[in-house]
C-alpha cells in the first residue's frame, strides 16, 4: 500500500468519525430529488510521521537536524486553526535499556516508547520558522517523529551529518522519511570496497517482519542468511547488506518489504575511495523516471537501474541540461531485463552544465514495464573525491521543501521534462530571525535550471527553501549542499518529492435513516 493510499483512508476514517454514518450526496432516479453531488475537497493533513535513521558511529562525526513546516501550504493556520505539537524522541536499539538524542535536553525515551521520558528533539512551535539541533555523539540514536494540527502539513525534517576522517569520511544528508511497507534501493552494493547498512525503523509499538531481497545483474542474489528480519516496536535495526548474500555485486538493487507492521528504510552507502551518503529510497516503479540535479562539475555519473515486473524494460535515455535536452553519446538506449538490475557508467556526463537525467519507455506506455532507479555522483579527483545519490522521484504537484540551507552551499535544480512550467521558490526566515523572501522561476520544458535559491532577509543560522508549482507542466526537483572540507568536495543531495500536505477528501453528507433500515 502507498503513501497515498495510506492518506486517503486516514482522512476518509477522520471524516466518517465526525459525521457519523456518512453518504454521498449524489442524486437518484428514484424517490426524493437528492442535493446535487459536490466536488471532492483538498483538505490538508492532520498528522504526519517521520523517521530519521542513526547518523554516524564515528567519533568525528556532527549531526544538524532542521525542522520546518511551510506557511501557506494548507497547513490552517489562520483563525480557528487548531495548534499543533511536532517533535521527534530516540528510537531504541532492541538490545537497549534506554536511548538519548541530541543535545538540547534529550533524556530519552522509556522502552515502551512513551514521550514522558525526555523532550522531543527539534519540536517546532510555528510554522515559518525552522528550529535547529546539533549533536557530536557517535551513538546518536534513529529518532521517532510525530507532528500534528497546524504543524503536520509538509512538514520536513533535514539530518545532516558531517564525518571529518577515517571510514564513513564525507557529508551525508537524508531527509527523514515515513514509513512505509514497500522500498526499492537501486544502486546498493555487496562489493569489498563498500559497507552499505539499511537501516530499518519502527515507529509502532508491535513488531514488523520485514524481508530482504538482492537483485544483482543475473537476477536474485543468492541468500546466505535468513532475509527475513524482527524489528522490535519503537526501535531501529541497522543491517549490513554484505551479510545476506556471498556474492559480490558493484551494482544490485535491494527491495524491502514488510510483510507485517510498517517501517522507514534507507540505506547508509560507505565506499573507501568515495566516501559516504544516504541512499533514499527511488519513487515506485514507473514507465518514465526522471533523476533531478547532476552537478556541473561531476566527475562520474553511474545510473543503476531495476526492472521488477514481468516484462523486460526499453528505455530511452535523455539528458535535460540548461538548453535543451540531449542524448548522451553512446548510451541512446537502455535495456533492462526482468528482475535482473542494469548499469551504465556515463563518466563525466554533464560537461560543466548541470543537468537531469530522463529514461522513458521506448515506443510509448501502453506495453512498457515500470522500473526503478538511482544514480550515483562522483565530485572530485583522486582521493579528494565525495559521493552522492540521486533516487528516481517523483513531481511536484503543489509544494515540496528542503529544510536545511546554509548561507553558502544550497543549489537548487528544477527540471521540466515535458512542457515548461512556472515555480514560486521562498526562502523562510532563518533559524535565528528574519524574514521570508520569496522568487518566481520559468522552467522550460525539457531543461534544467540550477540556481542558488533566495536568501532570507536580514535573518541568520539555517533556513528552508519551499518549491511551490504554480503552472506548466510536471517539475521536479532536488537540492545539493555543499561544503567542502580540507579540499574534499563534500556534498549531498535531496531529491524533493511533493510534501503531499494536502490530501482530496470526497463530499459527505449524514444520513442517519442508514441506521433505520424499517420498511426497506
């Protein structure tokens, strides 16, 4: 079941609690004329939940978490509204008696994950304003996240990790995602040069089974171990992906799916010459994938790519640069087989033009079979090189935000790839005040604009940058940090899926003679 799905019936079970028995008021042939049915209602949402999973075990390592909800984005903020509460509290180890979070007064939570034990990191107050927190911890736990009223439509929270040496060495970003049953990482690897962990987390008090499954290049890869795994209520499991399977595989695909309860996946992705990232998951299998932001100046792009259906994928491959949109030479094309995960390396694919990459089904839609995918982005030379991912994601339909912005660093790419469209970015007011600035950006279809997003206005510390869509076409979009470290290009990027802040709610009306069925 998807996120969508998910939010639907949770705002369906709202409506019908309020109004009771409820009935459509659509009109009939027969008996009393009926009021006319009206149109469904875009209401926003009234409870989110995030997970964030365990930063870093190094000892050089700092972590800034950045909350924010956007203003403006149905969030009901206005008279009446009702006022929210948003905050996140340790998620255990299943081995451990207690947990405690980043600095700012975290006690932890108690084993059975009751909120009395501690106050919650980064709670916000207000939307418009993001609240920061910072630990060095090396045994920072996964944290457990809830917002609620006004505070829950597209709320964001940013972790930003910084290891300065030694294993793991880089900047990895993630922003903290909700859980789901059904994940799908392209672009893993069981390979001796990398150390890829996913981490699994539980924010229900019962436990999930969750099951692991690797694709490489000739298929599945063959189990060593039991792939199923317990993940205790209100606790994380990291996994070591080199531990389920003997194979070694550069490029394999990793599907995890629970086959009870719910979880937040993401995988920690340590290579010993590229240093380090997050690897979110990629948007559900899909007949066209767009991968947003490839910095201008990579020096390696690899695209993985996986086929879960029954049917073999023909893709054409199209790269969506400040002009117009290319293809890249010699990889015109791609095919991939039916549960096996393909690979292309395109080397320094963008020339010094930040770009997009598009893959569409070749010969139309109507035959294709969905894939997923990722890329993996190399900056850098020798071993001054820093890697990061960029999973297929999917459009902005309304608004999407990244929370954590520096003022030096944050670039922003937009991508149009059908019709052109028109997108409003703002800049919220800092951590430490100021004031919201906000520019209108034309996007022409089949390109990519990278540009440093707006400024807060006589503000200071960390901001949020909200896309809002306001015509054209499909955008996407993603958002790369950068801050580079003893000559290292330390970098991460975020894709910046729609905050699905709002969700369409169907016209109800009571009707208690429901409850009467007398004479019928």
């Amino acid at each position: 079941m998807n996120r969508t799905t998910l939010s639907l019936i949770g705002a369906a079970t709202a409506l019908a609690a309020v109004t009771g028995v409820a009935s459509l008021t659509a009109g009939s042939s027969e008996g009393p004329a009926q009021p006319v049915a009206k149109a469904a209602r875009r209401l926003p949402v009234e409870r989110s939940t995030l997970l964030c999973p365990a930063p870093t075990s190094s000892e050089v390592g700092s972590t800034t978490y950045t909350a924010y909800t956007p203003t403006g984005n149905g969030d009901g903020t206005g008279a009446g509204a009702k006022k929210g509460t948003a905050g996140l509290l340790p998620a255990q180890a299943p081995d451990d008696e207690s947990a405690s979070g980043p600095k700012g007064g975290e006690k932890g939570a108690r084993k059975d994950g009751s909120d009395k034990a501690g106050e919650p990191v980064v709670p916000l107050k207000e939307p418009g304003k993001p609240v920061i927190a910072e630990t060095d911890r090396s045994d920072a736990p996964a944290l457990i996240g809830t917002a609620d009223g006004s505070l829950a439509p597209g709320w964001t929270v940013q972790q930003t990790t910084t290891v300065a040496a030694g294993s793991g060495r880089g900047l990895l970003g993630t922003a903290c995602a909700a859980p789901d049953t059904n994940f799908w990482f392209p672009g893993v690897s069981t390979a001796k040069d990398r150390q890829d962990y996913v981490h699994l987390t539980n924010p229900d008090d019962s436990a999930a089974e969750v099951d692991l499954k690797l694709y490489g290049e000739e298929g599945r890869l063959k189990p060593s171990t039991d792939e199923a795994i317990t993940v205790p209520g209100r606790s994380t499991v990291p996994v070591l992906l080199s531990t389920l399977t003997d194979a070694e595989a550069a490029d394999a695909t990793l599907r995890v799916s629970a086959r009870s309860g719910r979880v937040g996946a993401t995988v920690q992705a340590v290579d010993q010459t590229f240093g380090s990232d997050w690897l979110p998951a990629s948007a559900e299998p899909s007949t066209s994938v767009v991968l947003p932001g490839i910095p201008a100046d990579a020096t390696s792009v690899r695209l993985a790519v996986f086929a879960p259906g029954a049917n073999d994928a023909d893709l054409k491959v199209r790269l969506a640069g400040r002009n117009s949109a290319i293809t890249p030479a010699g990889h015109e094309s791609l095919h991939v087989k039916s549960g096996m995960t393909a690979w292309v390396d395109f080397g320094d694919l963008t020339k010094g033009e930040a770009g997009s990459l598009v893959l569409t089904a070749e010969g139309g839609e109507g035959t294709a079979a969905p894939v997923v995918a990722a890329l993996r982005v190399t900056r850098g030379k020798g071993t001054d090189q820093e890697t990061a991912f960029i999973p297929a994601t999917t459009g902005i339909e309304r608004t999407a935000t990244a929370a954590d912005n520096r003022t030096k660093g944050s670039t922003l790419s937009l991508v149009a790839p059908n019709g052109s469209a028109k997108v409003r970015v703002t800049a919220s007011a800092g951590s430490g005040g100021g004031r919201p600035v906000s520019k209108t950006i034309e996007v022409k279809g089949g390109t990519t604009v990278a540009a440093e997003p707006p400024h807060p206005a006589s503000g200071k510390g960390g901001y949020a940058v909200t896309v809002e869509r306001i015509s054209g076409g499909p955008v996407y979009a993603s958002r790369m940090l950068a801050l580079p470290q003893g000559g290292i290009p330390m970098f991460t990027i975020q894709a910046l899926p729609d905050d699905r802040a709002t969700v369409e709610v169907p016209a109800a009306r009571q009707d208690l003679s429901l409850l009467n069925d007398g004479g019928r």
